[in-house]
C-alpha cells in the first residue's frame, strides 16, 4: 500500500485531466486499505492541475534515481498558465 503524502506516477495516460503516463502526483487520501487513490497533480508554481481518483494499479511510487521531467500541460487544463491579464500578478 502507498502512504498517505507519497510522490506517485502516473501509468497511463488521462488526457480528460490532462494527464500523462509519467506524469508525478501526490497521494492526499488513500481508500479501502489501498485499492485506490486520491492524488493531486500541481504544477510549477503548486497550482492544482488535477486532484482525481486512481485505481491502485494506475499508480506507482516514485523509485530512487528517477528524474523528474517538466512539460507544459494541455491547452485548457489549468486557467492559471497565462497571468497576463491578471491585474494582482506582476
């Protein structure tokens, strides 16, 4: 069983929540003694991308002497990319 506050990756692809195999989460609640998880995807700036329910086999731990990678998340996924307009950002 995954621990509650664990670093995940993703296994496959959920491209409704514009996520990717590979992607890393963190896992917020754990349901029926690990059967599945809650986990939270944030990007750079720790804004929340997607925070969605996994099945136990759709996640694994991170393992010592993996790098992580960073991508630009699909278009439309998280409003928050382009602070341009956003008169309290500067």
């Amino acid at each position: 069983m995954i621990a509650e506050h664990s670093m995940v990756v993703l296994n496959n692809d959920k491209p409704a929540s514009g996520l990717f195999a590979g992607d890393v989460g963190a896992v917020v609640h754990v349901y029926a003694s690990g059967s599945a998880y809650e986990v939270e995807f944030v990007d750079g700036d720790g804004s929340t991308v997607a925070c969605i329910t996994l099945d136990a086999k759709e996640v694994r731990t991170i393992d010592r002497g993996e790098l992580l990678h960073t991508r630009r998340h699909a278009e439309g996924t998280n409003k928050m990319l382009d602070r341009s307009d956003d008169p309290t950002e500067s």
